[in-house]
C-alpha cells in the first residue's frame, strides 16, 4: 500500500493496461509530448511513442468518433476530454455511436472505449469551464458512467473500464488530480456497479459521489461530534447503473435520505435516487428524502458567488438537522 | 475490364436495382417500416468502388442509404431483407432497421443514421487496420450533403495527419434531401473541398461503372500501398426520393430525364449488347431470373422468418457476463 496522488494512480493504470496489450492507446489533447493537463498520461509518451500515446487536434467530436471506430476492430482507447465543458461535442459520437452500435447491431460489435473527462467546479473557471455534466452521461442507455472519489476508486475503475467490453464514461473532477490517497500495490478491480458505504452509521444515509462525498463525510462528522446524529456515507461511484440494491439496503437500515450533488437539481443524480427510492423503499422512510444540490446557475466569475452557487459541508449538515426537526 | 466482369455487375447491379424496388413495394405494403432510403440509379458507385477493392476483406462503411453496399460485401440479400422486414433471422435480429444495416463478418460495419456520424468511425477503423498492421484498407461511401459537417473536417484532418488506410467514396447525387448542393454548400466539387488537408481526390462519373472501377483502382491502389488518405467523388443521381417519406417535388423533370437517360445499369447493358457480349433477350431472361429469385427466395425468406422474441429487448444494451462489471475474476 502506498500513499499516492489521484493522477497517478490514473498514471499507473494507464501504464498498467497499455503494458499488458499492445491494442490499448490513449489519446487527447496535450497528452504526450505535454504530458497531459492533469498528468493522467505522463512519461507515457516516452515510453510507448506517438502511435499508442496521441497528441490530437482540437476535435472532439471527430477523435472521440475515431476512437469508437478503432475499438470495433478490437483496440481499446482510453480517450481524454480535457474538460467535461468539451465533452458537449463529442456527445454525438457517444451517444449515437457508443451507447447504440452493440444493440442496433444485434450484439455484432462492440464499442470498448473508455472516455475519461473530468467536470466540476475549480475555482473561478467561469460559467464555460466548470460544468457537471454526469446527470447527462448518466441519462444514456448502453454507457456505463462511474465518477471516482480517491485514487484507490481512480485506479480500480479504469482498470476495469479498459478491460469492459461496454462504453464507459469516467467522470473525475478538476479538483482532485492532486488528492493524495492509499492505492494497494497489487493489482486490481473495482466493479464497474455498486456502490461503497464509506461511513457506516444508523440515522441518516448520506448519498455522495465523486467530491461531494467528501462533504459527506465531513457533515457527518458534525452530526456525530455536535448533534448526535449517527449518519451514514454511501459514495455512489457508479452512476448508471445506480445501484439500487446498495440504496434500498442503506435506506432500509437508517430511514432517511440526503442526496448531495454538485450539480443543479434538476434531472439529476439526487433526483434519480429519489426516485429509486420512493419505487423501492418508500415505506422504509421515516421522512421525505432531500436533495442538497447546486444553484440552478451558470457558475459565475466571482469566488464567492461561485461558492454560494454550490452546496458545502453546512449545507449538508442543515438540510440534516432540518430533517431531524432541530432547526 | 473484361466482358466477364463487366457481365457480373451487370447482374449484381441489376440485382440491386431489383432488390431496392421490391423493397419500395413491400413498404407501401408496410412490410417495411420507419425510413427507407433507396439506391436506385447509384448501383455503379458501390459496385464499381468495392469491385476494385476486397470486399469481405476491406472494411466498409456507410450512411442509412446502405443495402446495396452490405450486398456487395457479401452479405445474404435475405438477411438484409429480413431485417428490414424487422425479423429475428435479420442480420440485426431486427433491431437495426434499414438504416443500420450490420455484417460484421463480411466487414460491413454498419450504416448509421447521423449525416457525418461515419467519417470519424472510418477513421478510427482505419486506425485499428494500423495498429494491428493489416493490409486491409477501410471504405467509406458518404453523400455529398454529409460534407458540410464537421466530423468531415476532423476526420480528413486526422487521416492525413496519421496516414490512414482509409478511401472516402462522396456518392454526390446532388441532393441533402431536398436541398439541392449549390444552395448547401459553397464549393460544389466536392473533390477539391479535401486539398486543404493535402488529400489527394478525383472527381468521375458515378454512373458508368467502368469508369467508376478504374477511378477506385487507383484510389485503392493509393490507400494500400500506405500512402494515406485518398477521397473520390462520384457523380451520381438518385432515381427515388430521399426515402419514402420524400415528395420528390423539389427536383425539374427536365433534370431528372437527363439523369434518367444515364443509368447505370442500361449504359452497362447497351455497351454489352454493342460488344456482341450478351442481347436484349438475355438481359430480359436475366431479369426474370433476379425478379424470380427475389420473389421467390428473399422475400419469402422475410416473410416466413419469426419477428425477434420479446426478450431480445434488453439482450443487447450492454455486452453480456462482463467479468469487469463485477471487478474482474480475481
Ligand atoms: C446529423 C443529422 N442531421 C440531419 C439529418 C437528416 N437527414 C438525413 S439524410 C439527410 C441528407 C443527407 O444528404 P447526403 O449526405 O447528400 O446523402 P444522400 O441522402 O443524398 O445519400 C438529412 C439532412 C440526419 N439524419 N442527421
Ligand atoms: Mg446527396
């Protein structure tokens, strides 16, 4: 075990996978010779060259549509979209092509690509570069979308992703690439469905994924330091499918429901859960579920407007004792 | 070309021709659903750009206008019209369509629905047939419409920068639906739309098969032989509307006589008798052979197959027993 950054555990997997089978390459935008904006594919280049690490034009569209063809003969892309922002014009040969090829071909081919993007709001990017966009992804039938939360996830998720014969959207977030975390040195997989309970606990179910996971976890330390409230995290890695056995399971032991995104409400992560919840476990709730969820904005310039216009550890940590009665 | 093979695609066109016009009778007896999109007057393009190449062997490539090119890939004409007739002995068990036409093992690798959706498909196959250092080149047949998008640009751009295998075939037949391309598209050659990629690309006539065999030959021969890119534009006419759902009103008479008066399959025809090679009573009994054939086997095939069992609904969303689904078998 080894404590290691977010990017490098992506580095490692990458290396890992393009070592084992000459078929997978990488390509996108800076990251070869520049080694990548997040470094996600550095010291790559050097060492498997330009066919297999590959800088490529400002296309999105157009290398996202190459590497989906490319993989019907067997190659296994592992594609970066510099930012989810960009990922906008690739959706046409995601979604048309991707998502769709190996059921209007009756099963004929496969597209096993992997997409990797990350989204999210940095700090002070502007309107224009810091979508959330996984409520898109995550909306589209035959694309798998998970969303890691720590270096050990990153790492256990691409390496599944690259070997799944399904398309699969990884959703990772700008803030992270230099989050530190432990990562086993041997290697493995991580399931491409499910979900991890990161908290356990009896009161509430905290759902997160990707960063607000991480506000989760610090409001339910809140809860349990100041308030009494045992609540428990379950970090829903894997956007579509949901799973929904792991939220009935949580929802079934605590009886309540928070959903914390970083996006705007509508049609998304904590409006699908809710929806699992109220077909699957309705009268397991001992209160209505909530969302704690972005501004429905554009994410503006200013810092602290952009603050304002996503939730936080309080927000969570409110909508909780508003739930308990305890405001 | 030799007589010979000038009489195979007299019939495999003719058979084209005859295969697409039972298909327009079979939707207007609704056998056939959703959008039909027909290839009659175009026959000598496909035929004459895959004669000149591998068919079964080259990757191939198209838009929604597809049956004739999965065909001459080698793909059993009842399959195809079976899965148009959306049953479960089609080659997409009835979940492709017209439009999405699939042989994988003949290498036809689909036509897909979104003008442009192949360019970067192509690509990308043709970067698969390098990386797994093949021979084989990829063929795309796109319309002339399809090149004002952007995955036209991306793709050409990529291609060259990367030397492909990969032979763009425009089948310009003037149209984007109703649309003629002097009122879409500001440089109407198509051809020297890809000079700014350095692309090498020649215009020729899209309904002499003849020449449309020797322009392949040599685009063909260019892709091959690992020079990169080639793209080949071939003038051409669709005798039906866009699909079935087309009026067809947009076009001048006098426009589609001339068209009418340079089809493929009566110039190949003509040239034949004039040669001594074959006679109009030949070509008569051929006919009735193909229109027997059709009748006889191909559309009884569609006919009497099953429609797709109910459960086929969810077969194919995602691949099957994915052992990384689950987190690998370890
Ligand atoms: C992205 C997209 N936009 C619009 C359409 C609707 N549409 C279908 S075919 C077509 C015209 C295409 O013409 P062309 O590329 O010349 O091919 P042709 O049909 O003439 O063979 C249009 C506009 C579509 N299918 N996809
Ligand atoms: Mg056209």
């Amino acid at each position: 075990m080894a404590e290691i950054m977010f990017w490098e555990a992506l580095q490692r997997a990458h290396d890992e996978e393009m070592a084992r089978d000459p078929l997978v390459y990488c390509m996108g935008e800076d990251i070869g010779v520049a080694g990548g904006t997040y470094k996600a594919t550095k010291g790559l280049y050097e060492k498997y060259g330009a066919e297999r690490v590959i800088d490529t034009p400002i296309s999105e569209n157009g290398f996202t549509g190459l590497g989906i063809g490319s993989s019907f003969l067997g190659c296994r892309p592992i594609i970066e979209i510099m930012s989810v922002n960009f990922a906008w014009l690739a959706m046409d040969q995601l979604f048309n092509t991707a998502a769709k090829v190996h059921y209007m071909s009756g099963g004929q081919l496969m597209a096993p690509v992997v997409v990797r993007s990350p989204g999210g709001t940095a700090h002070m990017l502007g309107a224009q570069h810091s979508a959330r966009m996984e409520k898109v992804f995550m909306g589209i039938a035959g694309l798998r979308v998970v969303t890691p939360s720590s270096p050990r996830q990153a790492y256990g998720l691409l390496k599944s992703a690259v070997r799944c014969n399904d398309p699969v959207f990884i959703n990772e977030h700008e803030m992270m690439y230099n989050m530190k975390g432990d990562v086993p040195d041997e290697e493995y997989f991580l399931p491409l469905e499910g979900s991890e309970i990161s908290r356990g606990g009896k009161d509430v179910t905290l759902f997160g994924y990707n960063v607000s996971v991480y506000w989760c976890q610090q409001a339910a330390e809140i809860l349990s330091r100041n308030h009494n409230i045992d609540a428990e995290v379950v970090d829903l890695y894997c956007l579509s499918p949901l799973d929904r056995e792991g939220i009935k399971r949580s929802v079934s032991k605590t009886h309540r429901a928070v959903i914390v995104e970083e996006a705007e409400p509508a049609v998304g992560v904590g409006a699908e859960v809710m929806a699992i919840i109220n077909e699957d476990c309705f009268y397991e709730l001992d209160a209505p579920p909530v969302r704690v969820s972005a501004e429905n904005t554009p994410i503006p310039y200013n810092h602290k407007l952009e603050r304002a216009a996503i939730p936080d550890i309080h927000n969570v940590v409110d909508a909780v004792l508003k739930m308990f009665g305890r405001t | 070309m030799d007589s010979d093979l000038k009489k195979k695609l007299l019939r495999e066109m003719l058979f084209a021709r005859r295969f697409e016009e039972r298909c327009y009778e079979a939707y207007v007896e609704r056998k056939i659903g959703g959008f039909l999109h027909l290839y009659s007057g175009e026959e000598a393009c496909a035929h004459g750009v895959l004669e000149a190449a591998r068919p079964g062997q080259d990757y191939v490539i198209t838009s929604y206008r597809d049956h004739v090119h999965a065909i001459k890939c080698g793909m059993d004409p009842k399959v195809v019209m079976a899965e148009l007739f959306a049953k479960e002995t089609g080659c997409c068990k009835g979940l492709g369509g017209s439009m999405h036409i699939f042989g994988v093992e003949q290498r036809f690798m689909g036509g897909y629905a979104l003008v442009g959706g192949p360019f970067p498909l192509a690509a990308g196959i043709a970067k698969g047939i390098q990386m797994k250092g093949g021979d084989e080149i990829c063929i795309c047949f796109l319309g002339d419409a399809a090149n004002n998008q952007g995955t036209f640009h991306e793709s050409l751009n990529m291609a060259k920068l990367w030397n492909l295998p990969v032979l763009y075939v425009c089948e310009n037949n003037l149209y984007g639906i109703g649309t003629r391309i002097d009122r879409s598209t500001a440089v109407v050659d198509q051809y020297k739309r890809v000079s700014s990629y350095n692309i090498p690309s020649a215009q020729a006539d899209g309904q002499d098969v003849e020449v449309v065999y020797e322009a392949a030959q040599k685009a063909v021969d260019h892709v091959r032989s690992g020079k990169g890119p080639y793209f080949l534009e071939l003038m051409t006419y669709r005798y039906r509307g866009h699909s079935m759902s087309d009026s067809n009103a947009y076009r001048e008479k006098k426009e589609e006589r001339m068209w009418g008066g340079r089809d493929p399959i009566i110039m190949l025809r003509d040239s034949l008798i004039e040669a001594g090679e074959t006679s109009a009573e030949k070509f008569k009994a051929m006919d009735a052979e193909i229109l027997e054939e059709i009748e006889n086997e191909v559309i009884r095939f569609a006919e009497e197959s099953p429609e797709p069992s109910m459960d086929l609904l969810h077969k194919y969303v995602m691949t099957e027993n994915d052992p990384y689904v689950k987190g690998g078998s370890k």
